[in-house]
C-alpha cells in the first residue's frame, strides 16, 4: 500500500470513529466502572502498582473474581495520573485504543490481501459496528480492546518475522512474544494467539520457510500459554461465587454456546436490539431450531474449509479467525454467563474480513453497472447505519440511569439489572421509586442480600430504624458472610442501644475477616457507650493497626481516653487527627 493512501484511509477511518464515539465523551463512569476505577484505591497511586500484578481484577475495592487483568488495572493507574477522576479522559483512551485497533486491522488484512479496498471495508466494518460500544463506550470493557491491541501487534510482527530475512526479524520476533504476553496479561482469551499465528501463517507465509524453523519460532508461545495457565489458576483464589452456566454439564454449555453462536451471527449481520445484559436459557437438546441450524451450519462450514482455502486465502482465514475465537467463548471451559456482546470484539473480525472480501470478489466479477451500483449503495447504507446506531447506543451509555433503564427493557427479570436501576434511581433521590425496585430483586439470587442492605441503608436515614434491622437481618441471613450487612446491622444496633447484639454481629464480623478494621469500630463504639473502656480502646487500637488512616477510630480513641482522664494520650490522637 501507498503511503499516501495508507494515510487517505486511515484518516477516514479516524474520521468516522469519531463521528461515531465523539458523543460517548460527555458520558460518566457506569455498571463496572465503580469497582474497578471510582471506587478502587488501588489505580489512585503509582505505588499500588505491585499488587496489580499479584492480585485479581478490582481487589482493592472488596470486588471477588477469577480475572487476572494487570494490564488494563494499570491502564487506569495511567489514566488517573492524568485525569484523576474525570471520565472524559478514560473515554478518550478506550476511543484511542479502538482507533489503533482499526488501523492495525487495516494493515493486517491488506499484508495479507494485498486488497487496500478489502482491507479499508474490513476496518471500517469493524470501526463503527455499534456491537462494540460494549468495549469502546463502556470503560470497563477495555480489556477487550486492550488484548486485541496488543494480539494484532503479535500477530503483525511475527508475519513480519517470517518474511524478513534481515537482522531485523530478531525484533519482530521479540515484539511479537512481548505482545503476547502484554494480551494475556490484559485478559485471558488472548490463550488463542499461537493458534491465530499458525492459521495466518498456513494461510499466507508458511510455504516460504522451512517447517522445522517455523516449528522452532512457535514453541516459546506455546511454553509461555503453558506457563500462563498454571500461574492462572494458581495465583487466583478459587473462593467465588459459582454461576449457574459455569456448573452445567458440558453438552448443555455446548448446546447453549451453539445458540449463541446463532445469536452473535445475528446481530453483526443485522445489529438490532443490543442490549448489555443478555441471557438465554439453558439448551437440553440439538433439536432447537437455532442449535440445530448453527450446528449444520458450522459442519458444513468445516467440510468445505478446504474448498474455501482453494477458492479464497482471505476468505478461509476470515472464516477461521471467527471460529478460533469463539472457542474461549464456548463455555468449554467454564464461564460466569452463556452470552456477552463484548466477547465478540476479535472475533467479529473474522466475520467482517469474510463479508468485506466476498462483497468486493462479487463486485468485481459484476459486470452490470447498475448491480454495481447497488452494492456500493447497500454498503454505504450499512456503514451509516451503523454510525447512526453506534451514536445511538452511546447514549443508553451515558449513565447508570440511561443503561439500567435501556437494559431492563430486556431483562426485567434480571437481578443484577434492577439492582443497579435501583441504585441509580437512589443516586438520582428518587427514593421511593429505589425501594420498590430493590424489592424487584429475586429474593434466591445473589444479588439479593446486596438489595436488602441497600434498603436498610434507606430506611436507617428515614430513621425508620426497626424497618432498617428487618432488612439487614435478611441480607445477613442471605450472606452470612456479606461484611456491610453485619456491620450495618452491628450499628443500627448501636443506635437503638442494643449493644449486646452489636457485640455479637462484630464479633461474628471479625470471625470472618479478623482484618476489617470497621468490625473494630463499631465494636469500639458498643463498648465506650457500655463505659467498657479499656476494652474500647482495645477495639479502636486494633482498627488503627489495621488502617492507620481511619480518622473517625482515631477520634473516638481520643474521647476515650479524655473520659478516662489520660490527656497525653488524648493530645497524641489529637496530633495524628490534626496530621490526617
């Protein structure tokens, strides 16, 4: 390709991301983004920086999973140096990231083409598809735009690699396994990589070097995918909260990824009805229409691959890069839900590599002007319908209001939906409308001991506080190991002057994490008012050690020590007080 016209396409392609994303700016931090950015102390200082490396996804903020993303943690260090905490900023990176992403597609596909129309329609396809403001305009969805930043750079230099025979080809091949690592490290479908190396190679290089060498520059990815695996599932606690799709028996989660599959297809071919909370019920038998078509359709696919690879490279690599990277999606391997638009990020890739390379070859063997005509038009009508959609979707994005209200339209039954509706609603002071859509909450989902506490939360401020002990009754008994409820409930007791029962929840607290600084509070508290006050001091003592920057434990251990008449230490509280 040209410089010139590398640089013509680019600059459209620029042009209508921009056109596409330039609305989502103005949006605020949603879903996600509290645990990993607003509320996680971990990206607010450089020096945290180590335990992103050796700790789940959002650890910091109390947040349990099995994602191991230091990469996109640390993209947020990165973000919040410079813009603390406006999300204008981190919206402007994810837009960032997708631009790059594009024009690294755009150069992939035309090393592999030697198309610059195929490769401008792939990117571009890919650019405003609005199936990706689940990546781009959520800021939580970066690990995705992340590991495919860094797959495509992999993928790109190791092509390189192979082609060179200069000197130069030692530092594609060191580009492409850091790049590798960077994507595993920023999340954990980039497991596919070395198989997406040996389809572009057998597609397109690897008849111009000798096998055994081939073989040779392979190996280190796959030692690296080898070490990966087991530091993963060695580092991360297993101690989570197993979904109902990750528990399934493997014919079942197979069926149900073969509907999913369907549906994927679906909306990038005709992207109607996005909605960011989808679930689709369990499939018990091959015989449900979407299975059994997706099933025929993939084994018909299969069977004629090597007709596909005779007719068309690029078309046999789109159809197989689609493939590959639905197999980490499959369910193969258990995961947390059946379905997720953003899973589609690299894959889709696949899909629009095929349409764009099956459009141009029938346009070229047209000979009729006007039926050329009308598939430039359909083209051009897809491309702005899909900037139109995008802008759209970016705006069910704009808060935590716009996207619960846009996602419970579809998912009225979900838990995690109304929770957060709710507690949008609550965010916005409409009270009423938060309570009654807490108690929207499936009473057996996980979700529900989060939506009692909330409503004890509410009704503590009313001062209606026996309604308040209801309810963080029932989210203890719901999770007996949900911290806020006991502790909440501790309080509240405080309040009233049950402190005995404050004691007891404490107490209970502290048997289940003996390091929660506020069991020790609260505790603190129940005791002082009691006039227990070396057993108070003891309790505040103990939260400060455990977080030496909990003010309110230093000023309740200096009014204990003024009711007992020890000013010294009093004046030392003081100090510290007066230092925070």
């Amino acid at each position: 390709m040209k410089n010139i016209n590398f640089i013509i396409i680019s600059s459209a392609i620029i042009f209508l991301i921009l056109i596409s994303y330039s609305n989502s700016l103005k949006n605020e931090f949603v879903w996600d983004d509290g645990f990993l950015i607003t509320e996680n102390p971990t990206i607010k200082s450089w020096d945290g920086i180590g335990k992103i490396f050796t700790h789940n996804l959002g650890y910091a903020s109390g947040n349990k999973n099995n994602y191991y993303r230091p990469m996109q943690e640390l993209s947020y260090v990165v973000d919040y140096s410079i813009w603390h905490l406006q999300p204008f900023g981190y919206h402007l990176t994810n837009i960032s990231i997708h631009i790059f992403n594009a024009l690294l597609l755009l150069w992939l596909i035309y090393l592999f083409s030697q198309s610059e129309i195929i490769a401008a329609l792939s990117a571009i396809f890919f650019a405003v598809h609005p199936i990706n403001t689940s990546v781009v305009t959520y800021i939580a969805g970066r690990a995705d735009s992340l590991y495919v930043f860094f797959m495509l750079i992999s993928i790109l230099s190791f092509t390189a690699f192979l082609k060179q025979t200069s000197l130069r080809r030692v530092s594609y091949y060191c580009i492409s396994i850091l790049s590798f690592m960077l994507a595993l490290l920023s999340k954990e479908a980039a497991i596919m990589l070395p198989f997406l190396l040996i389809l572009s190679s057998y597609a397109f290089t690897v008849k111009t070097i000798k096998k055994d060498i081939f073989f040779k520059a392979l190996s280190p990815f796959f030692v690296i995918l080898a070490a990966y695996l087991w530091l993963h599932s060695n580092i991360l606690s297993s101690e989570l909260n197993i979904s109902s799709a990750a528990t399934a028996p493997l014919f079942i989660r197979l069926f149900t990824a073969c509907k999913a599959i369907f549906i994927y297809l679906k909306i990038l071919i005709l992207p109607i009805d996005l909605h960011m909370w989808r679930n689709i019920a369990e499939v018990r038998s091959i015989f449900e229409p979407a299975v059994l078509l997706s099933v025929v359709t993939l084994l018909a696919l299969f069977i004629n691959l090597p007709k596909i690879y005779k007719h068309s490279k690029l078309i046999f690599f789109g159809a197989c890069f689609f493939l590959i990277n639905l197999i980490p999606i499959a369910n193969v391997i258990p995961l947390s839900t059946y379905i997720a638009e953003n899973w589609t990020y690299l894959a889709s890739i696949g899909l629009f590599v095929v349409i764009a390379a099956a459009v141009i070859n029938f346009y070229n063997e047209v000979k009729n002007n006007f039926v050329k005509f009308c598939i430039l038009a359909v083209i051009s009508l897809f491309i702005i319908y899909c900037i139109g959609l995008t802008i759209k979707r970016n705006f069910d994005w704009k808060d935590n209001f716009t996207i619960f209200s846009q996602t419970l339209e579809y998912a009225p039954n979900s838990s995690v939906v109304n929770l957060g509706l709710a507690m949008a609603y609550e965010e916005k002071g409409k009270i009423e409308k938060a309570i009654s859509t807490y108690k929207n909450v499936p009473e057996d989902s996980e979700q529900s001991a989060h939506a009692h506490n909330n409503l004890g939360a509410i009704y503590r401020k009313k001062n209606s506080l026996s309604e308040a002990i209801e309810e963080y009754k029932k989210s203890r008994d719901r999770n007996p190991k949900y911290m806020d409820a006991r502790l909440n409930l501790a309080a509240t007791y405080v309040i009233i002057g049950e402190l005995d029962n404050a004691r007891i929840e404490c107490q209970a607290a502290i048997g289940i994490d003996p390091n929660f600084a506020a069991s020790y509070v609260i505790l603190g508290d129940a005791y002082s008012i009691k006039k227990l006050y070396q057993e108070a001091i003891t309790a505040y003592q103990k939260a400060i050690s455990i977080n030496p920057f909990d003010v309110y434990a230093h000023k309740k251990l200096k009014a204990v020590y003024m009711n007992i008449g020890d000013t010294g230490k009093a004046a030392e509280e003081e100090q510290v007080i007066l230092g925070e």
